[in-house]
C-alpha cells in the first residue's frame, strides 16, 4: 500500500513539473509548479521528513510561487518577445539540458548517489537544533548556491520587467 502510494505521487509531482515546463500559458504553467511542490512535500511525508515538507510548503509553495505570479503580472507577457532574447533563451535551455542529461549519464555510470554525510554523534531528525546544525554545517554549499540562484533570478526579472525609454 506504502509504494503504490509513494508511486502515485511521484508520477503527479513528475506530471505537473512536466506540465509546469510545456504549458504556453505562465500562469497555468505556475499552478503546475504549484502543484509540483505539494507533490514533492508529499514525497517527504512519505518519507517521515514533516519538518521539510511543512517548510517546502511554507517558503516554495506559499512565498516562491506567490512571488512567480507577482513577477508574472508585472512582466507584459503579451508582449512579443524580440529575436536575441528568444535566441537566448533556447541556447540556454539547451545547455541546462545538456547538464541534466550529463548528471543524469554520470548518476547511471557511476550507479550511485553519494550524499553527505552528517557528523558522527550528532542526533539527527531529533530535534530543529540538529536540523539548523546540519543545514549550517554539513550543506551550508547547497544552501549557498540555491540562495544565489534566487537572488539572479530575482535580478533577471527586475531587468527583464524595466520599460525600455
């Protein structure tokens, strides 16, 4: 019963993310990713990780996503978008292809995925204190990263949303 529910899931949040990445329309394209994070909070009630499913909900599906849509309405969607740009945007879609299809490769060869592994005697999933000391010790890089990738993208939208004079 556990897998068939776990699958479920999985397949949804796979679903939406797909329907989240081809739909023409960006606000139906930002419900699906919507969705896509309640699935992927799902996965990780499944996985008995509530504090990470409450937080993937409380800042990606409430705050992220509410900020997608807010970026949405102030960028003129109508609006046609010029040739360089549209140029732009398939060569880096090609290349952020060629990454995950490279991971993807590298994760099939090697047939593993090595993680992290916390400090030994630290309780881990006990308490917020051992998930803080984790998240600021053993994956401070990834939160780094995930931080300055917002903080691009944030700055992409401000430049893409100013009126040309």
């Amino acid at each position: 019963m556990f897998d068939a529910l776990f699958v479920f899931i999985a397949v949804f949040t796979v679903v939406c993310a797909l329907g989240a990445m081809l739909n023409r329309n960006t606000v139906d394209a930002a419900m699906c990713l919507l969705l896509c994070l309640a699935g992927v909070a799902g996965l990780f009630v499944a996985l008995h990780a509530f504090l990470l499913a409450f937080l993937l909900l409380l800042v990606y599906a409430g705050a992220v996503v509410t900020l997608f849509l807010f970026i949405i309405m102030l960028i003129d969607v109508r609006g046609s978008a010029s040739s360089p740009r549209r140029r732009i945007a398939t060569v880096a879609g090609i290349a952020a292809l060629a990454l995950v299809v490279a991971g993807l490769a590298s994760l099939a060869t090697r047939g593993r995925l090595a993680l992290p592994q916390p400090p030994p005697g630290l309780p881990v999933g006990e308490s917020l204190k051992a998930y803080a000391e984790l998240l600021f010790t053993t994956y401070l890089l990834p939160v780094q990263l995930i931080g300055f990738l917002l903080l691009i993208a944030m700055l992409g939208v401000i430049a893409l949303s100013r009126k040309a004079p």
